[in-house]
C-alpha cells in the first residue's frame, strides 16, 4: 500500500536500534534510522548487483518529489546508467565548478604573488577584487565568464568617473585569466578582448614650480615648523637629483656611496607598473647632496630606508607624503609636485647647452636596448653627469641663500 505524508510523519524509529523501512512501491521505499532521520531511497539491481540509490531526506524531499525522483532513475536504469554514479559524479563536478570560480581562483591567484608583491599593493589589488569584482562575478566558474560579464563591470566602474580604475582591474582579472589557463582550467581569456574597451587616458603633465619662485618655495619650506626634517631633506633631495617620487621615498642607506659621491638606484627599483623594466641608476651626487645625506643619517641611520615611516622603520614614507607637504603645508597646489621637479631640471640643462643623452640617461628615459647592459648604461656619460649635476646643485643653492636672505630680511624689518 502507498504511504501518505501522515504516515510518514507518524513514522517512528525502533526500540530495537534497528533500521525501519517503509515501501510505498516501485521500489521506493522510506528508510528511518535508529535516531529518528527519515530517508528517502530506491532498490534497483544493475550489473547483477542490489544497490540502493539515495534520493534524499524527508521533509527536505516530499514524497512527491520522492516519487518523481524514483522515475527518473528507473528511465536512467532502463538506458544503462546507474543513477548512484550519475549522482556522485555530478556531486563532483558542482564540487569541481565550486574550487574553479572565479573568486576561488582569484584569490589563490592573490596568495601565490604575495611574496613578490609590497604590502599596500596587495591590500590594494584584494581591495578592489571584492569590491568590484567578486560582486559581479565572483560565484560564476572562469569558464561560463563572457566578455560581457567583464564589460558590464567595468563599464559599472568607468561609470564612477575612475577610469585608470577600470584599466587596471581590467588588468588584475585577465592575469587571473591566465593563471587559470597556466592551471589547464580554463583557456580562452576575456578580459584581454576588453583591451581597447577602456579609452585611453589623456596625459596628464605634472605641474612644474615656474624657477623664478624657486627661492620663495625654499622659503616656504625653510620656514615650515610643521615639516619634519627628514621630509623637508627629502624635498631638498628630490629637487636636487630629479629621480621619481618612487626611486627616492625606497631609498636605502646600502645604496649610497659617500665615499665615491654616488647612488646606486637598482634595476628592481626602477621598475614601475606601466612601465617597461629599467636598468640600474647611477645618481652622481653634488657637494650639497652630500651634506644633506649626512644629516640625514644622523636621523635615519637607525632604519636601513633613507626615509622610514613614522609609525614602522622597516617600511618608508607613502607615495603620497611628499605631494601632501608640497600641496598642503606649502600651498603649492596645482602649482608644483615631486615629479615636477624632473621638468625643472631638465629644460635648465638643456637651455644651458648640457649634452641632451646625458640629461635624458640621468633622467632615466632609457631606449629599450640600452636595458640589456646595465653596466654600460650606468657609466654612460658619466663626465658630463657629474658636471651638470653639480652645476644644477650650485644653481639651486643659489636660490637657496636667496631664501636665506628673504628670511633675514623679513626679521630686520
């Protein structure tokens, strides 16, 4: 006789702490176990063998479900298939498209460039991951993705008015896509057909300090009590060597020769995101560099960065210290930045007749050849580098003592 959901219910197990089983008929059958679970089962033979094929529990699945289950299988039965297998192996697979999710694999992906990658950039990468992209297709496995999963994603962030945004996580999901592919999970890659999708960035020049207010800004900055001096050097410094914001802010002390007046920037340093790898930089350092270094040891000799951080001495001062003191507390905003100070440099060496390779080899604008001999590279016109940069330095000294006198000026007044 078919059983009825009040019997099922009724149902209770044995005090024998023996298995129950209740038939409802084409091999159907309810099984209750000795701690009252009720589970839905069939008994079918395949291959001479009696199997039992799990359909699953009451009252998660109702009888009807059961029973509807049970036919599904007997057709599976009649074509050769066993219904237990089939289960297992789509169990597998769901299990299978769960490990290779795009979130899955992001963030073994993540974990796997850690040890290559600083701190705040990993931060910043896993950041962006669950904001923007784990939201919209985190969940879906690398496979199933289109290109207008990731379009439509991206388009949400451009939407923000972030677009160099949108360029770099475009980047960060097709290097997930490869490393998927390097893992023989996937092989078609989405997000690199998007290439063209995000409009280029117009190039933003960096404002660069007029020099006829070069002795103002000292000024200012001489006057700054609420500059710390190792951030006032450190402006000193990027003035007067004209390396990037990045090269000075990693400094460290291994690095500079006092003996031989110069600094050895290393190729691993030179590198930058957007940009092609560099070799070694060779800074040639002026009297004045010098002095400032010196101090500057007394003050951060105790940390291998010539710039450390407040709040830990085994990391150095942010991308954006020196651009917040120069906007901020010097009130040059829009007016002038760290990187400026390459433009200032560079069209007053060139207007004073200096030799052009030589300003754009201390400039590091390397030719994509030049990366294969760093040696040779680094003692490319080397006179002529020593001699500029310690003209340069003369030239800046000069507005310096201006500001010196300004300074002296104001107080007699």
């Amino acid at each position: 006789m078919p059983l009825n959901d009040r019997q099922i219910k009724a149902a209770k197990p044995s005090n024998t702490g023996k298995k129950v089983k209740l038939f409802d008929g084409n091999s159907l059958y309810l099984e209750i176990t000795p701690a009252g679970g009720k589970i839905f089962r069939m008994r079918y033979r395949m291959n001479g063998k009696d199997k039992d094929f799990t359909i699953g529990k009451y009252p998660a699945v109702s009888l009807v479900e059961a029973r509807q289950a049970t036919e599904n299988a007997r057709r599976m039965i009649a074509q050769g298939q066993d219904p237990t297998k089939a289960k297992q192996e789509a169990k597998a697979a769901q299990q299978a498209a769960l490990l290779n999710t795009f979130e899955h694999l992001a963030k073994q992906w993540h974990e796997d460039n850690l040890p290559r990658w600083k701190e705040h950039h990993a931060e910043r990468i896993m950041r962006y991951l669950k904001n923007d992209v784990f939201p919209v297709i985190g969940e879906i496995p690398v496979n199933e993705i289109k290109v207008t999963h990731i379009k439509t994603l991206l388009d949400s962030v451009m939407a923000r008015g972030v677009t160099d945004t949108a360029d770099k996580i475009r980047g960060w999901i097709g290097a997930i896509f490869d490393y998927s592919a390097m893992l023989e999970i996937s092989e078609n890659n989405p997000a690199r057909l998007l290439k063209n999708h995000i409009p280029n960035l117009p190039t933003k020049h960096k404002p660069a300090l007029p020099r006829e207010e070069l002795p103002e800004f000292y000024r200012r900055l001489i006057l700054a009590n609420n500059i710390e001096r190792q951030n006032k050097i450190a402006i000193m410094l990027i003035m007067l060597v004209f390396v990037r914001n990045n090269e000075l802010r990693g400094g460290q002390w291994q690095e500079v020769d006092f003996k031989n007046k110069r600094w050895i920037i290393p190729a691993e340093r030179m590198k930058h995101e957007k940009m092609k790898p560099k070799p070694a930089l060779c800074v040639p350092l002026s009297d004045w560099a010098i002095e400032l270094l010196q101090e500057l040891h007394t003050l951060t000799g105790h940390s291998r960065f010539m710039f450390p951080s407040r709040t830990n001495v085994n990391r150095h001062i942010s991308e954006n210290t020196l651009g917040k003191i120069i906007n901020e507390k010097l009130g040059y905003k829009g007016k002038a930045t760290p990187h400026g100070f390459r433009a200032v440099a560079s069209s007053l060496l060139y207007e004073n007749n200096f030799n052009g390779g030589a300003i754009e080899t201390q400039l590091a604008h390397v030719e994509e050849d030049k990366t294969k001999d760093s040696y040779a590279y680094m003692a490319e016109y080397m006179p002529q580098r020593i001699e500029f940069m310690q003209w340069y330095s003369d030239y800046l000294r000069e507005r310096y003592n201006q500001a010196l006198q300004m300074i002296q000026k104001d107080k007699a007044d």
